[in-house]
C-alpha cells in the first residue's frame, strides 16, 4: 500500500490472516513502487500477529510459490526495509520480517514459526531463521514451536532495536 498523504511504501502483513491474492497484490504494488522511484528510499512492513493451528484448505502451491517469489523480491529492493513488529509474530509476518534490512520491535514481541496439524510449516521463515540465528539457536523454535521472546531476539540479532 501507497499512503497518498506521505508518499511512504507501507505493507502490512497480519500473520493471523491466511496468503491471500490481495497480500500478493499489496506485496507487488510495494515493490513496484520501491523499484520505480529513484527518490524513495524506504519501505516499511508492519507486522504482526500469528496463525491458529487450523490448516487452510484453501493454499495452493502456486500461491505459495509466488508468495516466496514476492518475498525474495522484498528482500533484494533497492530500498532500505524497515520492519515495525508488535505482539506475537508468526506465519506470515515472521516471513516478512526476516526478509527486511532493519527490524524495530516492541519488547512484548514474540517470534514464533507456524505449526499447523502438528506439523511445523516448512516456509521461507525456517530457512532464514535458520541462516540468520544459526541452526542450534533456531532448533527449539523450528523443531517444538517454542517462541522467541523479544530479548533472546534481541540477542540473536533477529531484530536489531527493542521500544516500548
């Protein structure tokens, strides 16, 4: 989404809601905006909120794939991303904000990887969680769905800046 008022790329990502063709269209229209504007500088993704443990009948491959296309996109802007993370994040927003340059987070964040069915959702989430807390830091995250607290992300460097 554009803010006609500010001008400034904003998308927000709700982890609660299933992937959606109007989040890929909101993804795409963001990192159109990011790649044809010379003078802007900056994109940034709220986030927030995680999925229930139902399963959602109605994800396709396709979507998947495009989704992670759109998220890989997201990553390689030619902008700087800044996410803004509040309250538990997961699915869908966890997604998100491993693929941006600077991460701001509430102290009351938590990070916590999908599980749907009992079965850990094997997203782009896990792969860089994975890369970018290393394999022994994610491995309770990834393998038990235990969440990581905002201090420990912190620390791990999954978020650079903690406020309140």
């Amino acid at each position: 989404m554009v803010t006609a008022e500010t001008g400034d790329l904003i998308l927000r990502v709700d982890g609660t809601r299933p992937l959606s063709a109007e989040l890929m269209d909101a993804l795409t229209v963001v990192c159109d905006g990011a790649e044809d504007s010379g003078d802007r500088n900056t994109v940034i993704v709220y986030v927030s909120g995680a999925p229930d443990d139902s399963v959602d009948e109605d994800l396709t491959v396709a979507l998947v794939s495009k989704w992670e296309r759109g998220l890989r996109r997201l990553e390689g802007l030619p902008a700087a991303t800044i996410a803004v993370a509040s309250g538990v994040c997961g699915g869908l927003a966890l997604e998100a904000l491993l693929t941006t340059d600077y991460r701001i987070a509430t102290t009351s964040v938590r990070l916590q990887v999908t599980v749907q069915a009992q079965v850990t959702w094997p997203g782009m989430a896990v792969h860089r969680l994975v890369r970018q807390a290393g394999a022994a830091a994610a491995r309770r995250a990834v393998l038990f769905g235990a969440p990581i607290e905002a201090r420990d992300a912190l620390a791990l460097r999954l978020v650079d800046e903690l406020t309140d």
